[in-house]
DNA sequence: GCCAACGTTGGC
DNA sequence: GCCAACGTTGGC
C-alpha cells in the first residue's frame, strides 16, 4: 500500500547547509530539529519519496531555492546524544530519544531564488493561512499543499 | 544589529 | 496549571 506522495518546506541557513551543499553530499540526516512540531511532521507525516522545498533562511534574499525527496522514515537524531554537538540534549534518553531526523535527498536546484517577497505578493494564490508567509513564523519544517507545490514551482519560469 | 513573535522553562 | 522570564528564530 503506497500513500499519496505529501510535500513539505524545509528551512535551512545556508551558511550552515545549503542548497549547494545538498547537492554535493546528494543526501543529508536532517538533524538539529529541536522544535516538537516539527518533529512530529517527519514522525507523522513524512513518508519516502515526499517532496520538499529546501528553503534559504536568514540570508539576504530569503526564499526557495531546491527540491529535495525526503529519503527515509523518521529515526532517533544522533546528535542529542553527543555531548560535543551544538545539538546536544542531555535529557534525552537512548531508550526513549526525544529527537527525531529523516535523510533527505537532492533533487534539483531552481533556475533561481523564488523569494519569499514573491510568494507574499502571491498571498491570495497560497492562501492566507500558509504558514511561511505569516508573520512571526518560526517553524523549519512545514506542509505545503500539492497546490502549493505546483503553484510555487511555477513561479521559477518568468512570465 | 534590532526586535517581534513565539516556544520552552521553572517558580509558585 | 498559570504565567513571567528567557532563549531562539528569522525578517528587515
């Protein structure tokens, strides 16, 4: 039994990992989530073959930039375990690890940046309650819509 | 570098 | 269980 294919926005600093770097490893452990919401979104509703905008925050032209495939279910982070790790959680126990990663996998890079100034001026067309667009958002991982995703892609070839 | 938004922590 | 303080995210 196959679920219906489901999309995903995944933030990244690209000083930290970029676009670019994606394509070089191919694919990724996502780790570092430390926000429950997003945990339970690659705990729940990720599946293999889901597809994710990768997005470049805190740059100077913030925005979409990729796709990606998610590449594995979820399974424990490893790096809350490593006290060396900026991502270290001493609360966190190996019989019942807190944080969670999925692999992600390249897909391809965008002809260019489709900016998150472009998507709010699509406000009406992505709906008001898409989350990346709303002030104050702080999540790194959230669902987009199979709209969204065909609607946002096409915003790549300039009219 | 500033600051608004908002999730998390901890005292009560 | 409330909520103030604190820390982090992320756009600008």
């Amino acid at each position: 039994m196959t679920a219906r294919r489901r999309y995903w926005l995944m933030k990244s600093e690209p000083d930290t990992f970029s676009i670019d770097d994606l394509a070089r490893v191919r694919v990724e452990p996502w780790n570092g989530v430390r926000n429950y919401q997003a945990r339970n979104f690659m705990r729940d509703g990720m599946q293999v073959g889901d597809g994710v905008l990768f997005y470049h925050s805190s740059t100077d032209v913030p925005g979409v930039v990729g796709t990606a495939t998610i590449a594995s279910t979820a399974y424990p982070d490893p790096t809350q375990f490593d006290p060396k790790s900026d991502y270290h959680d001493p609360k966190s126990r190996r019989e019942e690890p807190r944080w969670l990663l999925v692999d992600v996998a390249f897909d391809r890079k965008l002809k260019r940046t489709v900016s998150l100034d472009e998507l709010k001026q699509h406000a009406d067309r992505l709906g008001e309650e898409f989350a990346l667009i709303r002030r104050g958002n702080r999540l790194s991982i959230l669902p987009v819509t199979a709209a969204q995703w065909k609607f946002i892609l096409s915003l790549e070839n300039p009219k």
